[in-house]
C-alpha cells in the first residue's frame, strides 16, 4: 500500500498537461536543451581525463566527491530524507544503474580504445529500448508518430557517426562495455520513474552517488590498481564532471523525467552524439562533413516528432 501511495504522484502527472501552460512548456524545452549539451561534454571530458587514471579510479573520485558536494548542501538546506529503507534502497539501484553500470561501461569502453562517436552511437539507441518497455512497464502510450521519430533519429544518429563505424575503430571488449552500459542507463530511466519519482533530488542523489562511488571502488579493488596522475588536464576534467555533469545535468535529468514520460525524455540522448562532435571538432580536431551534418538534421527531425506529440 505504502509503494503504490509513492508512485500514484507520477502516474497521475503523466495524466496531466505539463506545469506551467505553454511557459511551463517552453522551460522543459530550454532545460532539455541544456540537458543535452551538458550531457554532451561527459564524453569530451572523459577523453581528456582518462589517460592519466584508470576508469573505475576516476568515477570512484568522481561519485565520491559528488556525495561529499550534494551531502553538504543537503545538510545545509535541511533537505528531507527518504522515509523508509525500501526508498533508500530504490535509490541505490537507481544510482548503480545510471552512474556505476552506464559510466563504467562507457568510460571502460573509451579507455579500451573504442571512440566517443561510437560510444554515443551505442547508448544513444537507449530510448528505441525505454520505448518499447514504457508501454509494459510504466503503461505510457507511444504513438507512431513518435515510434517514426524514433526510428528518424536513429538513421540521423548513425550517420552522424558513419564515417568512424566504417573505420573500424574500438574493439569487441570495448563494444561489449557499451552494451553494458545502454543497458544500465535504460533501466535507470524506467527504474527512477517506476521507483523514485516523489524522493527529494538533494538527498536522493547523495544516497546514489555514495551507492555508485562504493560499487565502483569495489571494482577497483578486483579489476584496477587505482593509478592516477594528477595533472592539470586530469584535474580539470574531474572537477568539471563532478560538478557540471554529476551535479548539475543530472539533477536536471532526474527533474525531466519526474515531469515527462520516460520516453520522452530518454529521447533527448538521441541528440547528443551530434552536439559531442560538435564539441570535439575544436578541442580535438575531430572533423565531420556534409553526411554528418545532415545526420544531425535528421536527428533533430526525429527527436522534434517524438517531444512535440500532442496528446490527445
């Protein structure tokens, strides 16, 4: 009875029109845009800071310190904490999944060799799979409409990435990590929305970054030996995803899907392997050319189909 009261709040606002009339509107539209590039630099600063640590010692930094960051502000602000242990355990699969099982298998896969481009394409099929479970699991209505748009942004997505596919880049293991990633990050999607969706954000994701920082070290312990090189460039990149991608563009993450279904909102990572080459072309002199840029066209068409559907 308790379980169904905590997520009876979530089903009834997927009933609703979003907050705000068309303002309300128009700020979900400006924080997914945010959203997407923010989630774009994780894979630029994940190529910036893993030559100098390996990948679970740099995430285990960087979930550690984010707990320690939200924990002081949680405290400071008298944020309410989770009412029951059955709540503080969702928080913890939900954290493992998103943060230790999707960043671990991503930043494993890029430290193997296998390219940004190609991880992005990987876990950017992410919402086709929360959009074929919504249905089953979350009883959320995709339409065909939004399945077209679906299928329109995974053409853009692998266009996008083509040239690098065709090249042959990364390896098997390194493939396989991805994999394990989408995973993860598809059922952190469905798992957040189902469990968590009336648990406060600060405490929250204090209980989830602890979770993900401990199963991480414990991957240390059996696969790494914690090496890192403290450089500037090491530096910069652990504190920029620790503070920009772990606090800031997940919390909002985390805020997107308890206002809008699941799969639109997993939808947006669909926009996010174009905007990370964006990024990459001046930091690392990545370029794209005319197949590409029109990959993103598509991909943009795609995503619009899927996050301006009218329900009726």
């Amino acid at each position: 009875m308790t379980e169904k009261a905590q997520t009876d709040p979530a089903t009834a606002a997927r009933k609703r029109p979003g907050p705000g009339g068309p303002r309300g509107e128009l700020h979900g539209l400006a924080a997914s845009g945010l959203f997407v590039v923010l989630w774009s630099t994780g894979f630029i600063g994940a190529k910036l800071g893993l030559p100098d640590a390996e990948p679970l010692t740099f995430l285990t930094l960087r979930f550690a310190l984010a707990a320690l960051l939200l924990l002081c502000l949680a405290l400071a602000t008298r944020a309410p904490w989770p009412r029951s242990p059955g709540q503080a355990l969702h928080l913890c699969v939900a954290g493992v999944l998103l943060h230790a099982v999707y960043l671990g298998g991503v930043f494993s896969a890029i430290s193997l060799g296998v390219e940004a481009g190609i991880s992005a394409l990987i876990v950017g099929t992410q919402p086709v799979l929360v959009a074929a479970l919504a249905g089953p699991l979350l009883g959320e209505k995709v339409t065909r409409r939004q399945w077209l748009g679906l299928l329109l942004a995974i053409a853009g997505v692998t266009l996008v990435v083509w040239r690098k596919l065709e090249a042959g880049y990364g390896t098997p293991g390194g493939v396989m990590l991805c994999l394990l990633g989408l995973c993860g990050i598809t059922l952190a999607t469905l798992y957040q929305k189902r469990f968590c969706g009336t648990v406060p954000l600060r405490s929250g994701s204090v209980i989830q970054y602890a979770a993900a920082a401990l199963a991480c070290g414990l991957g240390v312990l059996l696969f790494e030996d914690g090496r890192v090189t403290w450089s500037g460039e090491f530096a910069f990149a652990l504190a920029w995803l620790t503070l920009v991608l772990s606090l800031g563009a997940v919390m909002l993450l985390y805020w997107l899907i308890q206002r809008g279904e699941a799969a639109r909102v997993s939808s947006l990572f669909f926009l996010v392997p174009p905007v990370t080459a964006l990024l990459a072309w001046p930091l690392f002199g990545e370029t794209f050319g005319p197949l590409a840029l029109t990959g993103m066209v598509v991909t943009a068409a795609g995503v619009a189909l899927v996050n301006l559907e009218k329900k009726g």
